[in-house]
C-alpha cells in the first residue's frame, strides 16, 4: 500500500482534530451492529451528524488515497480531512508551505464545481471544525427542518462540544449549507514573507525573494504556453513563486493542461516543497489525457 508522504499534515496533526477522532472512537453508536465497525466507521458515525460530513479523508487514518487529485481542477495545496458527500465537496487544509506548522494553516471548503476557487472555512482547524458544525445546522434549516430534528439536539453534539471544547457560534452569518462561504483565505504570512492570492483561492506563500522585485505580469490574453514560458523565464531567474502564481493563473482557465502541471511540479520543487510536487506527480500519472497529443 502507498505510504502517505512525509510532508502530509496528518504527521503533525492539529490536537483540535485528533481530540475529535478520539471522542468519534468511542461515543456510543446509535444502533447496535452485529460486529464490531471499524475506527474509522466509528469516527464518521459519530462526526457525521454535527459535521455535515459523510467521511474523514482515508489519509487520517494513514491511508493515500488522493482521491481529490482525481478532479482535475483540484487546488494541489487543498488537502482535505473531510468530505462532505455531495458534488465532491471536500473540507481542508490550505497548505501553503508545508514546511509550516499545521496549527498555523487556513482550512477551505472546495468543489470542483466551484467558481473562484477554495473558499474561507476558518483561520484555523479548530474554527473550521466549528464552522462545519454550523453548516450542518444552516443544512438542516434549509432543507431537513420539516421532517428531522436540529443536529444541535443531537446527543452527539453536546458530547463533542464538551469533549473537544469546541464552541460553534451559531449566530454567524458567513456560513451557509454544507460550511460553504463567500470569503477568500488570509493566510498567516510570517516575517520576511509575500503572499499574492490566486484564482483557485489558495494562493503562493513563499519568501519574498522568490517572487523577485518586479512587478509580476499576468496577462489575460495569454494561451496556455504563453504563461508557461514566462514562468520557466521566472524559474530560470531564480523567482519559483512568481513562477507558480503564473501558472496558477492558466491552470484556474485550463486545469487538465497537463504541461502547466509538470510547470508547477518544478516550481514546487524550486521552492522546496516536495510534498506538493509530490501531488502534481500523482495527478500527472492519472491525468494522461491532458497531454498535448
């Protein structure tokens, strides 16, 4: 079996969300079973009805499935702990340097359906945690009130607050059915560092040397190659962050060009970020069809 990659932020999990796996583990099922399910199916049993979640990703429990990479437009830095299970809804980590503390990352929604990109979830693991459990509250409002009872009555519910201290502000107003939101990510940008957002709503993080000092262009009537050999010209100046956010640019436009990825592989590589040109490999050996014939 693939062994997930050193860079995975499951290695250093944020204790918000190992606190919730270790209450899913062992709150009661609702039904008995005539054997004994899985931890696995224990933890999404018991997330389910306050997370608004049909599973946790296979990679938390040390499983690399990488079944995101199998959309083709799927931001490599969204690396998902949930999955909704509806129109590949995912809940997740904005890696922008994995090289970061995981504490310090954003967490994203994202759809492949998606317009503009990954959206705001929460500055942190621990609101974004809170925040999905809103969204399964503004879910049943919208479209169970009739006919089931409100996840907040749930035992389950009560139980996870106490356990896991989490606090889920229900008088927000920024998040709708499923924990989706309008919002766009602001990361943590560490001294010494630039951040420049991007259309798939991640972003490039990096030090600001390696977006160099002149303006970066980006323009709208390129083609796809037209971007990519500006940013070998950035790659071969030293500048890999500039570099990548070229790319992004085409790749929101045309995400199963598979030239562009090999591009962002070696950008990532220029930055030292293995665990994401890790990814960009995964998708290029399932996405064969991209490649210019």
């Amino acid at each position: 079996m693939e062994t997930l990659h050193a860079g995975h932020p499951v290695h250093r999990m944020p204790t918000i969300l190992s606190a919730v796996m270790e209450w899913g583990a062992t709150f009661p099922l609702e039904r008995p079973r005539r054997r004994e399910p899985s931890r696995a199916s224990r933890i999404d049993s018991a997330c389910g009805a306050v997370l608004n979640c049909a599973n946790l990703d296979p990679s938390l429990f040390g499983r690399a499935a990488n079944g995101e990479l199998q959309y083709p437009n799927h931001p490599f830095e969204v690396v998902p702990f949930g999955w909704n299970g509806g129109s590949g809804l995912s809940y997740g980590w904005a890696v922008l340097d994995e090289h970061q503390d995981p504490s310090t990352y954003s967490c994203v929604s994202f759809a492949p359906g998606d317009e503009g990109g990954a959206r705001w979830l929460g500055d942190s693991t621990r609101e974004a945690l809170e925040n999905m459990m809103v969204g399964a509250e503004r879910y049943w409002e919208l479209y169970e009130k009739d006919h089931m009872p409100s996840p907040v009555t749930k035992p389950n519910w009560a139980s996870v607050c106490a356990a896991a201290g989490l606090a889920p502000r229900l008088d927000r107003t920024d998040i709708s059915a499923g924990a989706r939101s309008t919002r766009v990510i602001a990361p943590h940008v560490p001294s010494g560092y630039r951040f420049e957002p991007s259309p798939d709503g991640t972003g490039v993080l990096a030090d600001a040397s390696a977006f160099g000092d002149a303006p970066i262009e980006i323009d709208p009537a390129w083609y796809e190659d037209d971007h990519i050999a500006v940013a070998r010209q950035h790659l071969a100046a030293g500048r890999p962050a500039a570099a990548l956010l070229v790319l992004k640019a085409t790749r929101a436009e045309s995400p199963a060009w598979a030239p562009t990825v090999e591009a962002m592989r070696d950008a990532y590589l220029a930055l030292g970020r293995p665990f994401m040109a890790s990814r960009a490999n995964y998708w290029l050996a399932h996405n064969d069809a991209g490649r210019a014939q």
